[in-house]
C-alpha cells in the first residue's frame, strides 16, 4: 500500500447548490478577452481598452430599467439550493419515458436545469402571467426564494409566507411584472441550442415592455417576428372602448442570428395541368414588377404575342417583372400565357417542379385557430370548464412544426393546462417524431374541489392526452415492427428542499459554539433521507439530465452501489451511500482514473480516501 500523504488525500466535496450562472458568462468573457483578467477577476478598464471604440463611454446613452432591476439580476445570480424529488407513482412508465413534468416555482427549476441542459433545448415556448392588474401568483422573497416556495406549498408552515399580488395600484405595476419575468427569460436563453427560439405569448398591456426586455435578454439583432394571433372569433359586445380586442401576440427571438422559419405548406390544389404540358402541373402568376419607369427603365418595354401579334405594355407604375432577354426566353418556351384579346394582361406559366423550396413564408398573422378552440379542447377532455383560456393545441402545434426536428426538446416554463405537451404527444403521434416535451409549472391552487392546483391539472391532461391517442392506435399500433416504440409516457419530479442540511449558523460566536454546531454536519444528509432522492440531487447537480437511469449493482463486498448513467451525454458515475466503504470494494469496482465515484465523507478514513483518489475521480458528500 503506498505511503499516504495529506495530498493524496483528495475529499472533492459535490455541489450543493445548482451551477452559478455567472461563472459561465465570465469563463466567456476569459476566453475572448484572456488580457482582460487579473488575478483570476475581470478588470473593466483592461476590458474597456480591449474593446476600444466598441465601448459607449458617454453618460447620456439609451437604457431600459425599471425599479427592482438590481434586485432581479441577483437573485438569477444566486444559485439554487433546492432539489427536484421523482415520483414514479403521479408519472406514467416512469422508468422508459423521455417526457418530464416538474411540479415547482420554474425559476428555482431553471436553475437547476442549467447545468444538465445547458445549450440543448430547440423551442422554449411560454404563456406568462399578461399582468392585467389582477393577481398573478409567485414567490417573491429575493433573499429566500426556495423557503417561500416551500411555504406557499406547504412544505413548511405557514407563519410569515407571501403570495405575491401584483395589482396596478401597488405603484409598481409593470416594475413587479418585469422584475418577475427578467431572470426566467435570461435562463431560459442558456438552455437554447445555437439554433434554437423562444417563442411568448402576450397581449396589449405588456407588449411593448415584453420586446424591450426580449431586446435586452436575447439581442435586437435576434428578433424574428411579432406574430399576431387573431384569438377571438368573434367581436366582443361588451368592450367599454367599444373596439374589441380580437387578437394578442407572440413574439419570437432566435438564439443567434441566421434562424428561419421552417414555412407554410404550399396551396396545392392552385396547381393543375389543364392543357396536357409536358412540363406537369402549373399555374399562372403575374408577369408585373414593383418599379416605376424612372426607377428602372429597363423593366419598362412592350412585348407581343407571336400568334396574334398584339401588343402589351406594362403599367407605368410598375413595369414587368422581368428583362427583355429573360422575357424573350419565356416567350419562346411556352411560358408566357397572352390574352385572347389586346385588353387582356399577358401572365407566366409557373410549374411546380421548378419551385426551389417545398414550402411558403409563415403568415405572421394567424387567423385560422381561436380561444375558443382552447376552450373546446378542455371541455372536451374533461367534461367541463377545467381551465379558463387554454391556448389552443393546434395553436403551439403550428410553432412546434416551423422549429423542431423530430428529436428536439420542447420547454414549457408556464405550463398551465399543458397544452404544449398535448402538441408534442400529437404531432410525434402523426409524424413519428420523438421530441421531448419538458413542462414546469408551479401547484397554484384553482380554487376548484377537483383538481386544486393548476399542476394537478395539467398532469391530468397528459395522462388523458396519452390515453386518448393509445385508444385511436389500439388496432393499428404493432409493436412487432422493431422500430422506436411510440414515447407514450411522462415522468414527474417535484421541487423540495435539498437533501443536505444548511449552515444555519450559531447564536454565539464562541470556538465551542462552532466546535458544538460543526460536529451536527458531520454528516451533512437531513434525517430521513432516502437514498433514491440523495442520488437525483446529486446527479442533477453534477450535470446529468432527468431521463438519467439509476441501476442498483451488487457489489459482492456488502456495500450497496448505484450506477448513475445520463445516456443523452454518454456518462456515469458510480455512488455509495453507505456508511463505511468496505475493503476491497475498489478492487471489486476496478475503477480507472477516468471514473467518478461518489460517497460519504463519513464513510472513509484518509487512507480509504487516499487509494480511492489514486484510482478514480473521487467525491464526498
């Protein structure tokens, strides 16, 4: 055995809180401006010398801020100490399904997300409070998010809890709105791939605060549309303006710059062959440009046809679409249909299969899906007026198909009802796809007998979701095929406290007071922990994702180990929760330098420690 030294002795402890969201923005600015750093801190001034004349240094400069923004931008800042807990009992094939619910204020779930889906998910849709001057409901304590939470939820007791109420008179209307949504949007821009885009929800009372925040957040340059969904189908009588608000909006921003949308399907039945060309199906368009003659004169000619030889001149406000040499080759080929009579309007033949692209630009109005159809959906699946103003399915369906392949993740951050999920469970049901939907929204009671809380309610809805679509498979499905199985399944993780004790100080600062308060953290786990929660808490904070697979192996030494595997990122980890490490239970593992293993400090002494951090990565709780 070699000689043990103190540094061999190498007891990394694991992360306690979620990743700090800072550090990556500040690894960033290291490795673009390496000269900027100064003992391991940025130094503006180096940073402003560096940047030269990219840096505004007048006073007077535009600058969008609200009353709380400080307050905001620390408390995205502060690393969660939560957990998410599974349970398997509210979750469908818990084990097999790729499709989460989290139950859980979604700023403290972000949070937690950032570090095992970092850069990963394709569409991030969300419908947040519209902040109409009455009550929206989140915790609201920047000094201790995750206690309130646990209040609100009645977690912990009820003595000093707030439900934060947000009407117009408080004098800080639109200030709480923002300061409430600014760190969700801006964690949410972490987990977005490089090609990925957010779309919100939102209509006239916020609108205008929402793209400026948008413009902060993700950049004006990743600004993709303002589309307009025409929601009510029909004019409100009772509008006190006496103008009905038929419409809200959904704004759309890219991660980077260079995203599109994927297109609307072509109008087919415009297309059709009646005169038997050999070229296939066609249709006419107009041969007329946008330019005046002054504004291009060479688009400004007369042509004739070669059979009647009558001739045609364009308007002057517009002239033709084409040159005279481009024109010409249409004529000669056919493609130019001229009017029977001199009066006429000559047009183009344009056949299908010349078209370079399958598909036509988006709409930015929406005019074809309404609340109504939301509303229909809930009644339908419920038997009665479970959630007031869903958004319709076909609604988020229609984004879901301009953005995602058919592996992407989907991220809902304000789930309601959860309609997004039902798009994905549908759309993969109709294409074949497996995306993967990720819903957060927090248990906000109804104030209904059944289902008493808004994520009750929407874990429902899955659960229908799935058994209405295996009901319309029973007689087509065959699992035989060998192909990827349909994902009809969802798993449920809840936000709690974490599974280690906190430092809760002393209330004399005394060397026995601490020595008396340090000796309770010799093990640092809460009472009654269960291993299965210790090992998610650890797993997630180590950067593994929720569909990671926990598998219990004998260990033939009397230990009991788990093998921690996230098969998205091709890694694992080994984790010993018991009280000694046996000896020889290394050997038994043959772990190599490239292997994490996790334990209890309390669980070896520093010569166990020593030969574990010779042989593989090692980690103490």
């Amino acid at each position: 055995m070699p000689e043990v030294t103190p540094q061999q002795v190498q007891r990394q402890p694991v992360d306690r809180t979620s990743a700090p969201v800072l550090a990556e923005q500040v690894a960033k600015l290291r490795q673009c401006f390496p000269e900027a750093v100064s003992e391991g801190k940025i130094d503006f001034d180096k940073l402003r010398v560096a940047l030269g004349d990219s840096v505004e240094t007048r006073t007077e400069r535009f600058n969008f801020t609200w009353a709380g923004k400080q307050d905001a931008i620390a408390l995205l800042q502060t690393p969660s100490r939560a957990t998410l807990i599974p349970c398997p009992e509210e979750s469908v094939h818990f084990d097999t399904t790729q499709h989460l619910f989290i139950e859980g204020d979604n700023l403290e779930v972000l949070k937690l997300l950032f570090k095992p889906y970092f850069g990963r998910v394709k569409l991030i849709y969300i419908d947040p409070p519209y902040n109409t001057g009455q009550d929206f409901v989140y915790p609201d304590d920047y000094a201790d998010p995750l206690r309130t939470y646990l209040r609100m939820t009645g977690q912990e007791d009820e003595e000093g809890n707030r439900l934060t109420s947000n009407p117009e008179t408080s004098g800080r209307y639109h200030s709480t709105w923002l300061s409430m949504l600014y760190p969700r949007l801006f964690l949410a821009r972490q987990l977005l791939a490089d090609d990925g885009v957010i779309f919100v929800s939102i209509d006239d009372h916020e609108v205008q605060h929402l793209r400026m925040l948008m413009n902060e957040v993700f950049g004006e340059e990743n600004f993709v549309a303002q589309l307009i969904w025409k929601s009510r189908q029909f004019t409100d009588a009772r509008a006190i303006s006496g103008v009905s608000t038929d419409h809200e909006y959904v704004l759309v921003y890219a991660k980077d710059e260079g995203f599109r949308f994927r297109g609307s399907e072509r109008d087919e039945s415009k297309y059709s062959n009646p005169d038997n060309d050999s070229r296939g199906l066609w249709m006419s368009r107009s041969i007329l440009g946008l330019a005046t003659a002054e504004q291009r004169p060479n688009l400004h000619y007369d042509i004739a046809d070669p059979k009647t030889k009558h001739s045609f001149a364009p308007p002057a406000n517009t002239g033709w679409r084409y040159a005279k040499t481009r024109m010409k080759e249409l004529i000669d080929s056919g493609c130019i249909l001229f009017p029977p009579h001199a009066d006429g309007r000559p047009r183009e033949k344009k056949f299908r299969k010349d078209l370079a692209n399958e598909f036509v630009s988006f709409p930015s109005i929406i005019t074809d899906i309404f609340t109504a159809n939301g509303t229909a959906e809930i009644r339908e699946m419920f038997g009665f007026q479970a959630f007031d103003f869903p958004k319709p399915s076909q609604l988020i369906r229609r984004l879901i198909e301009q953005v995602t392949d058919k592996g992407d993740i989907v991220l809902d951050l304000f789930a309601g009802s959860c309609t997004t999920a039902q798009a994905v469970l549908e759309l993969n049901h109709d294409d074949g796809g497996s995306r993967r939907f990720m819903m957060v929204q927090l248990p906000e009671p109804t104030g209904k007998e059944e289902y008493s809380t808004i994520a009750e309610l929407g874990k429902e809805r899955i659960r229908r979701s799935i058994a209405k679509i295996r009901e319309a498979s029973r007689d087509t499905l065959d699992l035989a095929t060998g192909g990827q199985p349909e994902d009809l399944g969802f798993k449920v993780f809840k936000l709690a406290a974490s599974n280690y004790e906190p430092w809760t100080g002393v209330a004399e600062r005394t060397p026995e007071a601490y020595i008396q308060q340090m000796g309770l953290y010799h093990d640092p786990l809460v009472k009654g922990w269960e291993a299965t929660n210790v090992i998610w808490e650890v797993a997630i904070k180590e950067g593994y994702g929720l569909t990671t697979q926990i598998d219990k192996q004998d260990a033939g030494q009397g230990n009991t180990i788990y093998r921690v595997t996230d098969p998205d990122k091709n890694q694992s980890f080994r984790i010993c929760l018991d009280d000694e490490i046996k000896p020889g239970l290394t050997q038994t593992l043959a772990l190599t330098k490239d292997d994490l293993f996790i334990c209890r400090d309390k669980a070896l002494d520093d010569t166990a420690a020593a030969n574990l951090a010779l042989q593989c990565r090692l980690k103490t709780i």
